[in-house]
C-alpha cells in the first residue's frame, strides 16, 4: 500500500512551485507583493454530480482547476496557486492517478498557479475533490459582483450555451437533435463541457473597465439574475445578441426549443460583465488585443425586477427553468 | 428544496467577516499588512474515515476547522480566515446543519478566524468536507518543519495520546482498560479525541523561539521520524519525559501496553517543536505566560537514522505501527 508521503512524492511535487515548500510542511507560505491583495475561491466537484464517473482522469483535474480559475478571472485576480483536497474511492488505480496528476501538472504550469499544497485521503464512497485557488491583484482593483449600475452595458466572453448542450451530449440517450448534429459540432460542444477555458486574458481588462463581473456557471440567465439582484439593479437583453457557437447554432437550427436550455444551463465558464457606456469602447478594444472576443447583449437598468430577455421581435421570455443548481 | 444560495444565507453568511463580502461575490478578498506574509493549510475529513457519521455534527464541525488551525499555529501564524467545503449526503436534516453551523461559527469567531467562502454540494455518498484556513505572520517568520538542528532540545505542548485513547473508546467493542478507567477519565480522553485544542496561543513564541515545527497529527513517533527526516537530522527521546495526562496514565496504570498506542496513535494535534539549547529556558517561559504547557523529551542529535525512543532504563524501543496514517 502507498502512503500518503509516497502519494505526495511520486505524483503531486513536480507541479508544486517554491512556496509550497516540496509539499513537505504543515502549511505553505505565500509570497505577496506589498502593492497587491490576495483573492481567494474553492469549488468542489463530487463524481455523479459534477463529473461522471468515467469521465477521462486529465478532464476531472483541468475541470476543477478551471472553474477555480475562472472565478479568479471574473474578480480580475491573477493566480497565485491552488490546494487540492482529495478523496479517492477505494478502488483508485495508479494509471487514473498518473494521468489525473499530469493533467494537472499540466494545467498548473500553463496557467502559471502552481500546486501549494493539500490533503489526499480515501473516500468512503465516490471521488470527491475540492479545490481553493488563490490570486492576486493590484490593491482595490478587485472587480466585485455587486456593483452594476444602471446605464451599464452588459457583456458576455465567448459564446454561451456550449456546455448545457455538451452536457446534454455527455448523458446519452438524448433528443434528436444529439444525432442530427455532425461529429464536429458534437465533439466541439463535449469538449466546452469537459474543458472550460478560463478567461485569465480578461482579468486586469475587468479589472481596468468593468463595474461588475462574475463567471457564468450556473447559467446566463440565472447567473445575470444573481448579479442584477446584489447589485440592486434589473437588466434587458436581447436574445438576438447572444454569441452562439456555429456548433450550438446547428443544434438549434436542429431543434429551436433548445434555446432554453442553452441560456439556463450551467458549466459556461464564461465572463458575465457590465462596463459603464463609457468604458465600452475601449472595453471591446483591450479584450480583442487580449484574444477574447466579448459581446455586448443588453444593459443594465433601474428596478429590482428579474431581468428582460427579448426576443427578435422585442417579446419577453420566460423561462421554465431559471437557474441550473449544482447543489 | 432549499437552494445554496438559501443555505448561504441562512446558515452560513453568520460566520462571515467583511472580507468575505457576505459569501456573495465570486471569490473573497483578504486583507494581508504589508509587513506579513500569508501561510495555507488544507485538510480534509471524510465520515467513516476522519469521523464517525453519527458524531454530533458540533464535533465534526469544530475538528474540521481546529485540525487546521492547528497547522497554522504549528507555522507560528494567525488565522485570518477559512474556506469550507461541504459535500452533504442525500438524507441531510436542517437540525443536522443548524448545529454543524453553529459550533462553526461559534469557534470562526473564538478562533477569530471568519468564513471567507466556501462552496456546498451534494455529495452521491457519505458526508464529506474540506476546510482551508489562511493564517498571516510577520515576513520571514514562518516555523518551517525541516530546520531541526542537532543539539536542540525537543518539545512537545500539552499531553501526548489522549486523542489514540478516546478513539479506542469511541471504536467501543475495546479491551479491559476501557471499561476498568473511571467515568470522568473516559469523557476526558473521548473529549480529546473529538475537540482537538489547536495551540494557537503558542504561534508567536514559537515564530520566536522554534527552530523547527510541526503539529502532531499522524503520532509522536511518526511525526517526529518525518521532522527528523526532513530536516536530515536523527533524535533521541526519554519516554518517561513524555507528558501524559492522568486519564492516560490511568488508562496506562490498568493495560501497560497501551503506551505504544499512546505513542503511534494519531489525532493529538499538539506542537512538536525543535529548540536551540539556548532559547530553551526563555521558550518554556514565554509558552508558560501563554497559558501552555510545553515539556522537553528529549533532543536532536546527528545522522540518518530513525529517532531513538529510550524507555526509563536507557533501552532502545521499538514500536510495531510506526505511525498512523489517516490515508
């Protein structure tokens, strides 16, 4: 049997950066800047819930990275370096954890947030694991979620909808659309629900332009709807104006009733923002030069109800189901 | 179905500080001075493996947060804050939840440590949790664990074993001792097994004086080997120094062969330190003035091999388990 030392030695240390200390000691020590502040997130992700089972080792480690990521993102935080809480199932294979300690390694050099330390142990039922990401930023430059104000123009990174659909992809069994869809499309939406990609180029953007961000895990819809509450605002989008991937516009041209779902599901991992009107400009320039394309899908306005979506012909939408809920 | 937004704000949002913006916003922002540097932890707890999953959900919720807090005071640091993750099993029950948050809150706000953020799920099996706690110190005054040099004297704080002996009793089904020791001796050492005291109050004297640090969390015998190890240095300990308290010397006085137990067994979350021959006088003073009993064992010698454990006729012992592994 491996010990946990063994554990750490043989697949955790090589993505450990100096601060970690090799991984040998109680605690690790971070180097802060005296300009900077520190941020911090967790996220934990349970097989059956946020991850199958069997989905590939290296997908589960870059998954529960990147959503720690892209939070980091969303405030403006550059990463500074994560801790893993592992719970390991009792019949944990080495092959499963070389290729989940790779892909990490992997993701960790690539992101530049090395690992600063953590906790294996056996689980007494399925995989769990939990991660807290760190990051910094200049001192008061932390781009909050609660500060939209009316006039604001709301932006979205990317396109939307690719992993609800992906998702939908992973589960089998699905509607038509599923197998009307060609292999492009279906692997392209698998992959953006596997492998979320956070939007570290648009941090020290958000934090230069933006009056409010957050990322979008739980679905625009309910996502906008968290953000317009806490800010003490409402908002009006129009559909019209939402990024689709072509892979995702092929699905809906498929079946148009999937609309629903690509706005309310979860796991986007994109950056949901307002950006005062005078800022937008100059917004959408930076985010370009910084390799993000953002897309300007309605404003922020006065009142405390839920927010607007139209439609094409200017008619509000409801929807059936607002939020995805991992809980 | 309460959603987590709900269990956020009806749970949770008490045990808050400011930094944690309410638990509203995507990530905390944390507050370092410019003259200190930020030391992590993280430990994980699982029930069945950590904890049994009928302990009272105060005790689960205490251990989790103090066997953290007891790396940061082991690093010389002072918490400023801790992260929660919370994998709830399917037949969760509010009252479950309502005291588990209450024992979290009252020792966030004993342990001056707020909740920064945290994230809650469901977990497909048993209760499962992850607790992450920052702690700040002055620069350059972390305790590290490998920087134990020969010639210095070795301490441990409080009473060694307690912890092995009220995990023997909560196990039930146990030997003669169990049922042989008096009441208020059972309570006490089942008491130190489920309410671990982290010796926070021992932090600065130990950034002052301690060459070198750890907690004891995996036994005296094996924490000791991984401090010699690390540190490339061997020691040799007196076990009639060692400090036992009198429900375990009572416990001893009944099945002398209980020690080995006492001395392997993990969960004390008591201070291993190293100290130069020279502070030694000042680090018993100070810890003394702090409220701590600190006591030397014995001390750091050269070479590689294992530490030696002398019993009170000067004979080498050896011990069958060498360290407890909650892996």
């Amino acid at each position: 049997m491996i010990s946990e030392d063994d554990l750490i030695a043989r697949f955790f240390a090589p993505m450990a950066g100096q601060g970690g200390l090799g991984l040998r000691d109680d605690a690790a020590l971070v180097a802060i800047a005296a300009d900077r502040e520190v941020v911090i997130t967790t996220d934990a992700l349970a097989a059956g819930v946020h991850f199958f089972a069997d989905d590939a080792p290296g997908s589960i480690a870059r998954k529960a990275l990147r959503v720690n990521l892209s939070d980091l993102a969303a405030k403006g935080a550059k990463p500074a370096g994560f801790l893993l809480s592992l719970a390991l199932p009792k019949d944990w294979r080495e092959e499963w954890l070389t290729d989940f300690a790779a892909a990490l390694a992997e993701d960790a050099r690539d992101f530049a947030c090395p690992l600063l330390g953590g906790d294996t142990i056996r689980s007494p039922g399925a995989l769990f694991l939990s991660i807290t990401a760190l990051g910094t930023l200049p001192r008061g430059a932390m781009v909050h979620r609660d500060r939209a104000r009316t006039g604001d123009c709301i932006y979205v990174s990317g396109t939307i909808g690719d992993a609800a659909a992906g998702l939908a992809l992973r589960k089998g069994g699905a509607p038509e659309w599923t197998a009307a869809l060609d292999l492009n499309a279906r692997e392209f939406l698998l992959d953006r629900y596997l492998h979320p990609q956070p939007r570290l180029a648009l941090a020290p953007i958000l934090g230069a332009h933006a009056s409010a961000a957050m990322d979008i895990s739980d679905g625009l819809v309910g996502d906008l709807t968290k953000m317009s509450r806490v800010s003490g605002v409402s908002a009006a989008i129009e559909i019209g104006r939402i990024p689709f991937s072509d892979s995702a516009r092929a699905a809906l041209a498929i079946d148009p009733s999937l609309r629903d779902l690509l706005l309310t599901g979860g796991d986007d991992y994109e950056i949901l923002c307002a950006v005062a009107a005078s800022r937008s400009q100059a917004f959408e320039q930076d985010a370009l030069a910084a390799g993000v394309i953002v897309t300007k899908i309605g404003e922020v306005t006065g009142g405390a109800d839920s927010p607007t979506f139209l439609d094409p012909e200017g008619r509000p939408v409801s929807f059936a189901r607002g939020s995805f809920s991992h809980f």
